[in-house]
C-alpha cells in the first residue's frame, strides 16, 4: 500500500519533515549509465524555491541537494537514488501546537495521527513538494530528448492569458516573475499580487502545462489511462483542487458537432482528433497534451494568529512542481510504452 | 503494474470485450460474513444499463450478473468475488476492422497493441463500465450505514442545475429521466437532448457527487490523499475530462478572503472550513465532499460512416459508474481508516 | 495488496471455490498477439488433474478451460484475459461443517474469516491450483523458445532419484506416472505408493525443477532476486514446506573450498560459478536453474473422519503446478528483463 | 514494481552502496505515536556488525543510525520514517574493476546494468543488510509485546546444535560468540571456524528462526500465505539458499502416519497441528513458528585476487538479519490481522 510512493516501474517515495532535520526522495526504477549530477537538480529547484521575486513569500532556503545513493562516478547505477535536503531555516518558535489553522492540514492530521509536527504543517507543508521537483527532475532524464513538459500561468485570480505564443520553453516562461507568458496579463497578475501581499489576501489560479514530443501508444488500459494518472498526479499536490484535459469546463456547453473533429476512415491521420488534446481511449495520440492544474486561493495571513511565511499565490512556484509530477508519470508511462515496443522486436525476430 | 486493477486494500480488477463472451469484474478484500446475492447488483446496474429512456441510446442488455466465487449461503467468504455478465446483443456485423472512428480509441489501441477487438471498442467500449458497478456496489456493502454516495446531474450542455435540494438520495435523482434535481433545468436538458438524438448530436455535461457521512481521518499523506485518489477513479471513466473538488474553476477568480471560511484557534470545530468542501490536507474532515466530474460530449452519430448505437449524452446513465469508482475510492479509504483505529484500540490495551 | 495475485509486469489473479460455481484466473500484461486457443491449456491441465493413474486420488474432473475475455481470433489482445473451469464433480454431502481436519485449513481459516465454504477445503483446496496451471501455460508463450521449464519426481518417502538423464522434457519425465526420471527408483515408489494408498498412508517428497535457456540478467536487485521470487512463488503453493536452490542441505557441510568453483578475473566466463545453480547475487548467470520444492506427506484417510478423495502423494500431479509458478515468475522477470534491453537500445539511439 | 521495497501495509525501502556516502532505509507504514530513538537501533545493529569477535571479519563500522525524518519529540509520525547510516571505513583502493570474483553477484550485475560500482560489491554487499536490520527493529515496535522473534545457530559445517533450550531469547542466544545455544555443539563450531579463518575456508550453515505470541489467524490466502511471505523475505537475504518451514528435508521420508498429528473433530484444539509448525493453510495456529534459513558457505579467501575481508561464516551475523525480515513480515501480516478484526469490531456494533 502506497502512501508516499508514487509510480509504477519508476518509483517515487518522499519523506521528511518541513521543520525535520531533512527532506528527501528515493527515486527507483531509473536504468543505469545516465549522467546525473547534484548540481543538475538546481535549476527546478531554484524555480520552485521561496524567496525568488517580491510575489513569493520571504521564507529563504539554499535548498543544496545531497546525492546519498545510486550514482557513482556521475553516472546513475540502476539502484535507487536517494537525495537529501537538509533543513536549515527552521523557526519552529513560530507554530502553536495548540492552534489550528481552518483550512489547512492541521486539524485532519490530528485528529488522524494522534501525534503531529505541528511545525510549519510538518509533511503536510508545501515544502514536501521539495522532493517531488527532485524526482521530476531526474523522470526528465529518462525521456527522450524530443519530449518537453513545460508548465505556465495560464490564470491567476481574475485575470486569464490568451496571447500564449505557439512554442513555449521554461526560459521564455520565466521571462516573467509571474511565469504567465501573456505579458500583457503578466503584468496585471503583477501588479494584484503585490496589492494582495501587502494587505494580506491571497489568490488562486491555474497552469497549463503542455506535453510536447510524445510517440503515438503511452497510456495503459482502463485503470492506468494517460488521463488520470495524470489527474492523480497533479491533484496529489497540495493545493490542487482540480485538474482538466485540455478547457473541460469550457468544452461542457459545446454542442458535439462543434466539439469533434478529427477524419474517420482509414488514412493516415484517420481517427486522430485535435479535440482529444493528445489522449485517446487513454493513449497518447502523438499530439500536444494540454493539461489544466487549478489551485485554490492561498491561505491569508489575516487567517492565521501567528504571522508565518506565505506566498499571495503559490501557482508561479508551484510550476516546476507540476512539470515534476507530470515528467514522473510520463517517464513512467514510456517505460511502458518501451516495454511493450521491446516485446515487438522479440516476437519479430 | 496494475492495469486492469483499482485500489488497494480493496481491489477491483476488470475484464472483458463488449462483444467477446462476457464482461467481468474480481472484487478482492472484501470482508467475509457481508450479505451478498446476485440480484443485489441489479439495481445499479439498470440505472446503468443503456435502453433505459428516450434519451439514450436503443440498444438494449439484459445484464444478469453471475457470481462465481467468493459468496457461500449468501454472504461473502473473504475470498475474491467474480461477478460476470454473459454478452448477448452484440450486433458486430455494425463494425468495420479497417474504420477509424475520430476521437475514439480505435487508433490509439491499434498502434499500441496491433491486434484490436473492433466490434464496438472492445475493451475500450463503455461497456466495460458494466464491470465498475458492480466492484461499486459490492464497495457500499463495506461502508457503514451512515455513509451515502449521491451523484446527479449538475449540468448538460448550456443548462446547468441551480436549485439543488440540500437532501438528495437515487430515488430523488431518478424522479427525473435527465437525472438533474433542478426539475426545470431537468426539462431543458430532456428537450434538448431529444433535439440532439434526432439530430445525431450530443451534449457533455457534469456530475456531481455528494458523499455524505465520512468520519474525520480518512485518506492517506501526500499520494493517497483522498482528492487525488478520487480523481484518479474518475478521470479513468471512458469520457471524462475532468475533476474537480467543489466548483473549483468558480473559485479560482475569488479573493483569499472570501474564498476561506472556518475558525483557527483549537475550539471543537477548529480548523473545519466548509470552503474544503469536505478534504483538508488530503483527509476528510467529517463534512460532505463534493467532487465535480466532467464529461465532453458524445460522439456524435454525423461522425460515424456505419450507424452505430449511441446516447446523445452519456450523463445520465454515467452517474452510477462515477458513484460506484467512488465508492470504491472511499471503501478502500475506510478500511484504512479502520487499520488506524484498530491500532489505536491496540496501543491502548 | 495483493493477496489473490501474484506478479509484476505479468499478474495472475485466481479466484474460486472448490465446490462453488467455477475456479477461474485472470492473466493481465500479456503482449497483444499471441497466439492462444483454450486446448492449449489442456496437456498441463491433464497433467494435473485428479484420476489420471492407479497413484492418484479417484475424483474425477473434466476440467474444460473456458476464455471469457483477452483473446479475439485466436489471438491475445493485450488485454487481461480470463479463463474459468466450471466445477462439475462436487459431492459436497462428503464434508461436515463442524469437524475440524488437523494438520488442515479449517481450523484456521474459521477462526480468521467466520464464514468459511466447508465443502472440500473450499478455496483452501488443492483444486485452486488448476488456475495457476492456467497462468502458467500462458506465461510460457510469452518466454521465448529458447526457455524451457522441467519439473521431476526428484525424491518420494524415502526413495530418491540419483541417475536422472542431462536432458529432460516433459514426455520423458511422464514415461513413468511417479514422474520420477530414475526409472529404477520410479518403480520403487510406485509399489510404495500402491502400498500407502491401500493403508490410507501417505509420503512426501522433493520436485527438482530445472530453468534452461535464461539469458544473463534475469533478476532485480536486494527484494526482487530471482531466488525469492521463487521461492515465494514456490512456497505459496498448499503443501509446499520448503524452497532450496540447488541441493542446500547437503551443501551446508562442505568446505567453501569444495564448494565454491568458476573462475575468477576477467575472462568471458570469468565469475560464473556451477556452485551458483544458475543465480548470482539474485540475477541469472545463463546457466541453469536448479530449484528444489519440497512437499510434506500427504493427509492420511485414517486420518479423516469423513472419506474424502486424496492423493498418497501429492508430487506427480504437483508437478506442472511447480512449473506453472515457476513460469509465471520467469515469464515476469524476462519481461523486467526486456525493459532493460529495450533502455539500451534507446540509450545506444 | 517493487525492486527495493519490501511489504505491504508496512513497507520497507532500502537504499545504498557498500561503499559509497550512506546506506538508508525508508519505513513506511508505521502508526503515528510509537516511541523511538536513534538509539533504539544500536542493539541489533551492534549484532549485525562485523569485527564484533574472533571468528568475524576484521573490518570495522560505526554504524551509527541518524533518523532524517518521520520522528518528533522521540516518537513517530505515521510518516515515513527515513534512517542512514553514513559509510566511513571505505578503503575502495582494496578493489578491482576489471576483476569479477566467482560466485558473486559481480559479472551478473555488470551484465545487467552495465555500470557497476565494483567497491566491495557496491549495492550487492552485505553491508545492504544494515538497513534491513533498521526497518527490522522498527518492526518490532509494532508487534505486540507477547510476539518474540529469535534466531540461532542450528547448524554450521557439520556440526548440527541437538541440545537447544525451549525458552530462548537473544541474550542467552548470545551468550556463545557462534550464537549457537548447545553450547558443546558452539565450542566445536568456534575452533572449526578460528581454523577456517587461518586457512581461508569458509562453512555454510543454518539458523532455525523462532517466532512465538502470534494470535491464530495471520496470513492472507493463496499468495500471501505467511510461509511464502517468510520465505520471499528470507531468500532475499544475500548468502541464502534455501528455506523450510520446521525440519522439511527430514520430514520428507517419513510416514504420514507418524508425520501427521492433531485432533480432528470439533473440540477447542480440534485442528491444530504441532506437525504444522505454526502455519496451517498458510495462516498462523497461534502456535510456535519454526523456519529454518540455509546459508552457503560464505566466499573463500583462497579464491580472491586481492585480499577483502571477510567471515569465515557469516551465520552468526545473519541472525539479526533474518530476525529483521522475519519481523517485518510478521509485523506486516500483523497489522492485516488487526484489519480484519477492526472489521468484526465494526459489524457487530
């Protein structure tokens, strides 16, 4: 029974304490002989850190990954990985045991563990998203180099982009702290965010994240759909409370003429559909898949007694925590696919 | 790697073609000593079973379930159920081989497995959903009394259900054929869906489902939260692109402060926000969960060179497919809810 | 968590009573395109059944393998398949609900479950292993040619073979219905055999099973070697009391230094060691796997208060049962096994 | 799929490299509210360790355990709970890249993942066995207090102990450095091995495992059976090659008559089977368990290039090892056990 361990024949488990003395991940299943180092972590760490531009919270940590296990001589060996974060800036002086945040992890955990790290939120923390950008990171390594995931601001609050330029990669994303890349909305989300960091108020929001470079076939039947192991990916995340394939709740209302698209009959684009957003019957098509991750309003500060350290929406660092999760299930997802193209090559010999 | 298989301490796995011999269902975990006969799955299973109104689809299942395992002098024997239902209608003269139909998975299933069952989808058909009802409501048998799972029509196409009753059960969803308690949008949907069938065209749509009763504490940290694997149950339905807890795309535009409820501090209903709708830090918090499933429309007959038999929207008839992935979802849930507490009653001796 | 289930990338889910409607499996991860008839089950299934000779037990069952699911035109459809045998022969008057067999399930799975099907050992019964036979024949179309699995008589009461010929199929092991290759000790068990059945006495004995044709490889690290995958699957297997790679207990009281063989340093045989039997830090060397699975005695029927049907000895018939849980675990190991091959050939891209 | 997690409901993970910066392991599954120190591991660790005698190898660890997380105020979490030892006697200068050592995991491993860290066996080295003995004790702590888990030299070369107390616990399991508690059986032992060292020999042996205080009723049926969960977790151990439940290699020619014991019927005994050895139908009779582990004999320093260290018998240092994954299994099947009866709880309320 899986409860801090995500994936199939690559295998994520997380542990560690935001106030503890580490967090950590063990990633296995990754073959052997692929080039990996500390510093390669850094980068989508940097993006999901605290403390990166005035929108985020103040909250700074160096974050330094530890490689423990399962590289030797830069070079993965097939054994599982695990690397360490130690913690550092931990002022537990700032939790009360006895106060519970409303709408926060506090009371649940409680009431289900008897006994809590009530510092920070413990493991519920965001913090714990730490070790999911490090399996991200290294799932990346497993795929393809024409395969890219790449996440965006697709809404915060009230204001939406629509100028979204064709080709996006993460350098372009985050050419704006607010890594929306329709700068005119960019700088509206900007300009709110400051005012609700300065009174307090929060906002929520939605990312895109674009999956690029895929072949025709991931996705396994029924129960392990391209679809929602997506879904139980990014809703695994902390304020996720909503995840949709392409514009779902816009599609509703649709009439199904204008919705399908797509050639029947037998050629060689017959069946695929650009309305699928990359997913049929739960199979990649070879498509873009276009996933929409939506995150509830952050906690306000004026909600909680004690001041701890918050962003005014946590979507623009929560990025690279998506991509991460979307990048496990897809490196997973082409295990699969890998295995089965492998048993094609046995039975054709 | 499950595949065909859901969950965990209680596991459903499915099998079955539409038109080969049989579809099945293998419950495993099932407590012994549960009354369990046969005709207890029917009722679920005709609010399933297509035929059932003029808003769906002809073609017609008489759909007795056999169980071949598992029961002995009507009650459960703690060992695996198999539930199967004998295919009858299979008219699949209807199907071309060499016929792709856009946006199904004809495509995607023949580029990854090669050798496809054509004749109505297969696997990959809706029928296959057949095999989820009954693991749902053999689920419900595990669940105690006080825990209801309710779903309903929350939306069809432009309509959407505005005056919900705060008190709902299947016999009042089912007053209305369209399945939506708001009997006046209940009457825009059923004629616009006549439209639609008349037409050849379709609709999506929206469930809604309430789970009702859940003690505090159920749902497993960080990658058995209750959200994710809820979402992970239903976003596997055939149809479905989409999942949200609470009307999550509504409330991304909402300010911090409006958006968050509840009381902090360590009173007895501290930490408790109705805005959770029902989930806090991935665990219930012992109010009602209210998750939104979306559909995108059916396919639509225009788009189909051989006529084949389809409902303009699948909506209705999905409701006890998404109660029943949720029943699952939630069984599984309670029986890890109850390991915990029977460690407590350990620790305690 | 599985506990009707066995396997990884290839699972077996049996189910079934042996008195109730029909014993069944379900075989999931099988490729698409294999070629499979339900009379392919039949020579391993003979093999097992009740009756075939003056040895075995005299109920009688005709065991005819239904596929319900997973094939289509003689062909698997990678999907997951299901065969069920409808159970015919069951004189359940034969069993009394208040007695309490020793040395059986009864007593024990009354006290863990309640509710308990009486009638034969129910799920308990050695019938429940027709399903893996069923597995098994399917895990070996998924081994290549090369592989071959040979189960034998190796050891009955007292009588154990010595002169067993280097090549071994199953026709020459079924020459002898003791399935004993050593033809002179074959004759010696089967007067012993005659002999315990007349007395209502029973032996227990040693099937030897012999791996060929593995490539280096096969085997996961630390908690997927390939000796406790079968050893678990070996000993999961009713009257099974012990699993031994090669002749373990003799081996214990040699000197290392006549134990230990192979060459070492850096020539193309260098490390492989005959001592190994096959397996080298939990990976196959190429060479042939030798494992012992060891039966105790048979229940006694002066032992029963009730005439059931039973064996004098168990082994023969167990025979393509210990090959079927052998296959079924090479089977999944290879295609583990197949997934590495296939990262190389991407790697090497 | 599971490489290098081990259990069920409780899971243990394991994670490092003999000789690269720490070995690790992630237990997870443990209810929340268990006292535990770092300093709680010392005992079996100290056990485990080599150089603690004459007849073990001279190299020397300080194993001291530091906990990275699933611990506050000196008790769990109900979070994962991650434990490294960092590795500090690592003269890696002893080993040979182009050298592959007979018999050991060396050539299998280079052929499998084709990078290898060669120091001292890297993962395939028993020093992977420091974090099996982690999780081990942690097992415990969920074991009630009336289940004791006891491991000692049955037999090493040819010398069988005959002679062994009834009541045994590891103190006076330790009173002789072979663990062996005939103590005339440990005297020949002990010179058998100081000769073995001086020449280079090794011997193998057995350890009997004794497992006392489990309730009636644990084991899951047909592939979770507690004999082939013991077994899997015992053949997983590096050296092993063989289980038996009780003395299976003796019992083999015996007569069911005098093998078989126990009253049928249907009185409070009625069932029960000392013969059984505490497992019947693969669930537990609330008897003693017996399993015996076969070792080979450990490597012979005659047959390396370069001189390692190493025992000449790795038996008595195995035991805390075999203690450790048979408390796992047992700890695990144990909180499947109390699942069932919070169950009962529930439907007779």
């Amino acid at each position: 029974m899986d409860r801090n361990t995500f994936g199939n024949l690559l295998q994520l488990t997380t542990f560690g304490e935001s106030h503890g003395p580490a967090m950590g991940a063990v990633i296995d299943g990754v073959p052997a002989g692929i080039p990996l180092k500390s510093t390669d972590l850094l980068d989508q760490m940097t993006r999901r850190r605290p403390g990166q531009s005035d929108i985020t919270t103040d909250r700074d940590e160096d974050d330094a990954p530890t490689i423990l296990s399962g590289v030797f001589e830069d070079k993965t060996l097939g054994t599982p990985i695990c690397v360490v974060v130690y913690n550092e800036d931990a002022r537990s002086k700032d939790y009360d045991p006895d106060h519970y945040r409303a709408g926060h992890a506090d009371r649940t955990w409680d009431e289900k563990f008897g006994h809590r790290d009530y510092r920070g939120g413990g493991r519920s923390s965001g913090r714990e998203t730490v070790s999911r950008v490090i399996g991200g990171v290294i799932a990346e390594k497993i795929l393809p180099d024409a395969v890219s995931i790449v996440g965006f601001t697709r809404q915060i609050g009230e204001h939406r982009a629509e100028d979204i330029p064709e080709d996006l990669d993460r350098q372009r994303v985050d050419q704006h702290k607010t890594r929306c890349p329709d700068l005119e909305v960019a700088e509206a989300i900007s300009e709110d965010l400051l005012d609700c960091k300065e009174r307090g108020d929060s906002r929520g929001g939605i990312i895109e994240t674009r999956i690029d470079g895929l072949p025709m076939g991931l996705g396994e039947p029924v129960f392990r759909k391209l679809k929602n192991t997506l879904a139980d990916a990014l809703m695994s995340i902390g304020a996720v409370v909503g995840v949709t394939i392409g514009d779902a709740p816009d599609n509703i209302a649709m009439s199904g003429f204008d919705f399908h698209d797509g050639i029947s009959g037998s050629g060689p684009r017959a069946g695929i559909s650009p309305a699928a957003n990359g997913i049929q019957g739960g199979i990649s098509n070879g498509e873009r898949i276009r996933v929409l991750t939506y995150f509830k309003p952050a906690s306000t500060t004026g909600d909680m007694s004690k001041s701890g350290r918050h962003d005014p929406c946590i979507v623009p660092r929560a990025i690279p925590v998506v991509e991460s999760m979307a990048a496990l299930v897809t490196a997973d997802h082409f295990m699969e696919f890998q295995l089965n193209r492998s048993r094609d090559l046995t039975r054709t010999e």
